[in-house]
C-alpha cells in the first residue's frame, strides 16, 4: 500500500494537470480573441470582380475592404494576386473589348455603425478590360457617400486609361494589383456671407453717423439749385406779354 500512494498521487496530479491545462488553455483562446477584437476592431466587407468573355457577369471575391472604428471613415485595401487561369481569361476579355467589372456591398464606413443599416444591394462600376491589362493592373477606386458616412457609389479608372494595342506580359504584369483607393465624401456648399454683409452695413452706417453732414436733407443740400431754377421761372414769366392784349377805343 505504501508504494501504490505515491503511484496514485501522481496519477491524480496528472489527470488535474491535464484539466487545469485545458481549461486555461480555452481561456486564453477567448481572451486572446478579445484582444484582438480590441486591437483590430473594424468590419471587413468584399470586393469582388468579374471579366467575363460572354460578358455575363460571374462575380468572385478580389480583396477586402477592412474598415476602422472611428468618426471619420477610414478604409485599407487587402487584394489577392490573379491566378495563371485569371490573367488568361482577362487578356482573353481584353482581346474582345468585353469589361472588367467591380463591385462592393452597400454600407457604412464606419464600423461602428453596420448594425444600424442591413446591407442593401450590391455598388458596380467597370471599365474595358483591355485598359485594365494595359494598365498593368494599376487603377484608381473611389468610393463615394453620403453625409451619414453609407455608401452610395463606387467608381473605377485605370492609369493609363485608354486601349491602345500594347503586348502585356502575363507573369510580370498581371499578377499584382496596384491600386489607389479613395473616399469621396461629399463637401458643404459655403453659404451666404450674411454676417459679412450686416457687419459692412453696420460699417457703413457708423461712417454717416460721424459725418452729419451727409446726412443732410435733399433741400439742405441743392438749396441754391432749387432757389435759381425759382428766380428763373418768375423772371420768365415776367418778360411774356399778356394774354389776349386789349383793343385801343376810338
């Protein structure tokens, strides 16, 4: 009996071990996994493309769109390389003049905000794939909202942006995307100068205030203009002979 307690010591030892082991260990998995919400609290959503040669639109995920917590929206970029099979099937496209498609879900660019709206549809903008091959995957994305910060539009130019014939090598120019995103959040339009205008009034009105003599009336001031076209008139009315002049009486 002496030698078996120390066997079942240990045994006990182990068995808690294990279990204070893997009860600590989902802990810190949770733990762990709110520190991270914490740290990189945000909302992604997709962005996706298509390019299609029957030009029927086939949508599949490009990157994503990693909005940050905060006032005002703020939005970072994260985008897959395109496949062997992809560059094929763009330049593909390209060769026929079909399009190259984009498209993101309707939200807010707050992240703090997603719940206070369902998502509402798709935004879609595009461009002609042969632009986006000669452009070497360069292009320009502009996401456009509203006053509240919800998206209203997406836009899309590539950099160069016209067609011109060139030979793109698939394995070093359409591999990475290079891409320049951009939030287009509407401006106030400046309203009247009206507190301006009132102070210039005031202004002006102090300037006739101290000087009393431009606030004189009418007569004050063209008196002798008034007084000489009165004097003309009587003075003309003096020189006219009557009016139907008398008979001389035999």
């Amino acid at each position: 009996m002496a030698r078996l307690l120390p066997f079942k010591i240990a045994v006990v030892s182990t068995v808690l071990l294990f279990v204070c082991t893997s009860f600590v260990c989902c802990n810190n998995g949770r733990r762990v996994g709110d520190v991270l919400d914490t740290e990189f609290s945000g909302f992604s959503v997709p962005l996706e493309h298509s390019f299609e040669v029957d030009d029927v639109a086939k949508f599949r995920v490009r990157g994503a769109l990693m909005l940050k917590a905060g006032r005002e929206p703020s939005v970072s970029l994260s985008q897959n390389q395109l496949s062997e099979e992809d560059r094929t099937k763009l330049k593909e496209v390209a060769a026929v003049d079909g399009l190259y498609r984009v498209r993101v879900p309707r939200v807010f660019l707050q992240a703090d905000r997603q719940t206070e709206r369902q998502m509402d549809g798709y935004l879609t903008a595009f461009v002609r794939a042969c632009a986006m091959v000669e452009s070497h995957l360069s292009d320009v994305i502009a996401l456009h909202t509203d006053v509240s910060g919800y998206l209203i539009g997406v836009s899309i130019v590539t950099l160069p942006g016209a067609c011109r014939g060139t030979e793109v090598e698939d394995e070093v120019d359409l591999e990475v995307f290079n891409t320049t995103l951009s939030i287009m959040a509407p401006v106030n339009a400046p309203g009247p100068e009206t507190a301006l205008f009132l102070e210039r009034m005031e202004q002006e009105s102090e300037k006739k205030g101290k000087n009393p003599q431009e606030q004189k009336s009418f007569f004050a001031k063209y008196w002798y203009l008034i007084l000489g076209g009165a004097i003309f008139l009587m003075a003309s009315n003096s020189a006219q002979p009557p009016a139907g002049g008398g008979r001389e009486q035999s």
